[in-house]
C-alpha cells in the first residue's frame, strides 16, 4: 500500500506541532509506521490522502454513531452555514437540542453546553466541589476523563500507551485533591471514604471504562458507588463522554439504571462538531453561573452549527431500533471475531458492550481492573494495526483504545472486517 503522501504530510507537521499532531495518539507512537492523513470519509468508510480505502472503526474516537458524512447531519449544517457560524448570544438551536435531550432523558433536568468532553468533567467537578464544599475527588485508575489537571492523574490510554502515570507541569497540591483508586475495588473506596470521610465532594467514573481497554464494572459495584455516596452526601458523576447517546440515548445510566447526581457528555453529542455538555437536576444546576456561584463560561458554548450537527444526530438516534440495531451487528461481529480467532488458535478475545467493542490480547475473561491488563499482551498490536491498515481497516492507533460501530457499516462491512482482522493477526502472529 503506498502511503507516500501521508508521510510528506507528517514530516511536514513536525514542523508546526509537537509530536507532528494536535492529540498524542494521533502520532502513531504505540504502533508501526508513521499516521494516515484522512481526506474524506462516506458511510463507515474513510479515505486517505493517497486515495487508500479504509473500514473505519476509530469514528473519530467515537462521535461518529452515523458514520461518516450522514445526509442528515451535512443536510443541517448546508442549511445553517449561510446564516452565520457563531454569535456569542442565544440562538434557537441551544434550545432544540436541549429540548431533545431533556426530554428524553430521566436523569438530567437542566444541562449546560461546552466545547469538548475534557471541560465538561472539569466544570462538572467544581460543580460537585461549589455543591458540596468540598475539596477532595475519587476517581479509578484506568478511567480518562480528559485533560483538566485534577483528572490527570494515573489516567488511560494515551497515557498507558506511553507509559506514564500523570502529566508534568501538575502541583502536586491539585494532584494530592484526587484519590486514585482501582476498579471494581469497594474496599479501597470505603477505606478513601473512612480516611476522607467530610472531604470528599464526589466520585467521578466511566460507568463503562473504555479508555484502557473495555473494563465492564459489575452493577453491583455501580450500586454500589451510589450507595456510599447517598451515605456521604458525596456526588456521583458519570463521565459519559463515550457511552452517552452511544449505549442508548440514556447512555450508561439508562443501560444499567443508576441515577448518577452528575453526567458530562462528549463525542456523539456534537454529531462531529465540537459539544460536550454537563447536566443534573435542576436544585444542582442552579449552582452554576449566571443563577448560582460555580462560575463557567465559553465563548463558542452552544455555537450553532454544532448544535444543528448535534440535533440532526441525535434526532436520527431516537429512531425505532436504532440502538437494538447496532448492538446486535456487533455483538454478531464479535462472535464472528471469536469463532474465527478460534479455528485459528489465536489467543485473543473480542469483547462488547452495544456499539463498542475490545480486541483483547489475551483469552483473560472479565477484565475488570486496569491493572489486570497484561501489557506484555500488547507488544504485538503495533504490527497487527500496521498489517491490519494495509488490508484497509482502520482502528484506533493503540491497543488499549476500543472500536466502534456506526449504523453507516452493513453486516458486510463487518463480515470482510473479521477476515482482515484475523489475516493481519494469522500475518502477525505467526
Ligand atoms: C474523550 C473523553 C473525554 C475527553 O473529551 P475531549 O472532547 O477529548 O476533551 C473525557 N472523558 C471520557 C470518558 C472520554 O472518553
């Protein structure tokens, strides 16, 4: 496969960019090769600069639930492009897609729209923190929950992949505010409890981790999270900007049931375009600026287009089956993955939650605990992701990152994927 102008393109940007990129995965560090540079994508398929064909299973990180360029989403944004981008005032749009939302949403009254997945956590945190007067937060190792420096701290996958355990250029006093504890561990969060007991103004975590890894909780410890928290006065924040209008349009709360105090939202949220959002009751949203006293603010907060993307997204979203839909094609596609990683003798394991899915290196069942990944496991994905790229497949430059599904890819899509899949394994493997 040639990839001749992808590779101009990238020594180019070493010039302007850190690392070549503006998000450190995107600089391939984690696998073979240097990174594609897309040019257009249609349905679930994505073409590189030197015209390469791609299945996509990245979708942009997971935004894309429709796949690429949907003719709903392209329909809206022709429609609005015309009338101005941006005005730093109210327009109607804000109020459609937070119409849409609330309202068919049991667990949120009242949501405020920012521009990405790591400001919504952040705001969402010093809403807990202005709520309750406290300082302190519990968050899980192998949870991401962005970039805002409290929530850097033994974060997922990018920082897996490159192997350190927090950012520089954090105090160590915003750091000594968050207690990092694992996974599905109810002990280590009664002891942060019994040692922090009045400090501790909330839990925040991935209901679904999908950052490092696939680490499916047991309801009962969601449960039981709840739980201690309504014992405490703490708050329970669900980071939902994956699993948000991705596991159902309730996301992870409405998939398991459990009403956090808290939920940010991300990724499908913004139908491509940059939204994130934070949302709880209307008692708990009345703390935040102008009404209450936890200020957060943005100047494109609410921007129009993205609010028409995000609308037209979702409003696709609320159709019949859609949600049923998807998670039957990748749960068909994972089987398929498993039966032929099987006859294959390939020890590997494909897993998933709705729409999203985990090629795990090893036969381990119930990966629950970041700490339980095997990292030696992961030595052979950066061959496989090369190999896999010139079959033309497109995964998430990193082992430790899922896939997805969009309701754009057939079951044809996904039946020449499991053959790729498991070529480029057989290629690499053996
Ligand atoms: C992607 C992600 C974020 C950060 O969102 P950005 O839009 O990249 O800032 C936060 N939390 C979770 C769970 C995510 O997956």
């Amino acid at each position: 496969m040639n990839t001749e102008k992808s590779h101009q393109l990238y020594q180019q940007s070493l010039n302007y960019f850190p690392g070549g990129v503006n998000s450190p995965v995107r600089a391939f560090g984690a696998v073979e090769g240097t990174p594609i540079y897309f040019e257009k994508g249609k349905g679930c398929h994505a073409w590189d600069v030197d015209g390469n064909k791609y299945i996509d299973f990245c979708c942009s990180w997971g935004p894309l639930i429709l796949g690429h360029s949907p003719e709903p989403v392209v329909k809206a944004l022709q429609e609005i492009l015309n009338l101005g981008t941006s005005f730093g005032a109210p327009t109607k749009q804000e109020n459609e897609l937070a119409k849409l939302i609330l309202d068919n949403n049991r667990f949120i009254e009242r949501i405020r729209f920012v521009s990405s997945g790591t400001e919504a956590t952040m705001s969402a945190i010093r809403l807990a923190r202005g709520y309750t007067g406290r300082n302190k937060l519990i968050k899980f190792e192998g949870c991401y929950h962005g970039h805002a420096d409290h929530l850097l701290v033994k974060a997922g996958s990018g920082l897996a992949t490159f192997g350190v355990s927090s950012s520089a250029g954090v105090p160590e006093a915003f750091a000594g505010e968050t207690i990092v504890v694992p996974l599905n561990d109810k002990e280590a969060v009664a002891e942060a409890f019994q040692n922090h007991q009045d400090d501790i103004a909330c839990i925040i975590l991935e209901p679904l981790p999908a950052n490092n890894g696939l680490l499916i909780q047991d309801c009962d410890f969601l449960h039981f999270l709840k739980r201690i928290c309504e014992q405490t006065g703490a708050l329970l924040i669900f980071d939902e900007v994956i699993t948000g209008f991705r596991l159902g349009f309730e996301g992870a709360a409405g998939y398991y049931n459990i009403a956090p105090d808290i939920v940010t939202y991300g990724k499908v949220i913004g139908g491509g375009l940059p939204v994130g959002a934070y949302g709880s009751s209307a008692e708990i949203m009345s703390q935040i600026a102008p009404d209450g006293p936890v200020y957060q603010a943005g100047t494109l907060s609410g921007n129009p287009m993205a609010m028409a993307a995000g609308l037209a997204q979702l409003s696709e979203c609320l159709s019949e089956g859609f949600y049923e839909n998807l998670a039957e094609k990748t749960h068909l596609f994972t089987q398929q993955l498993n039966e032929s990683f099987k006859s294959n003798n390939l020890s590997l394991k494909a897993i998933n939650v709705g729409s999203i899915f985990w090629l795990s290196f090893s036969e381990q069942n119930d990966i629950r605990a970041a700490h339980e990944i095997d990292p030696g496991s992961m030595d052979a994905f950066g061959k496989f992701h090369r190999n896999l790229l010139n079959k033309g497949v497109y995964l998430g430059p990193s082992g430790y990152e899922v896939g997805f599904v969009s309701d754009a890819h057939t079951e044809n899509d996904l039946s020449e994927s499991v053959l790729k899949i498991c070529d480029a394994l057989v290629q690499t493997l053996n």
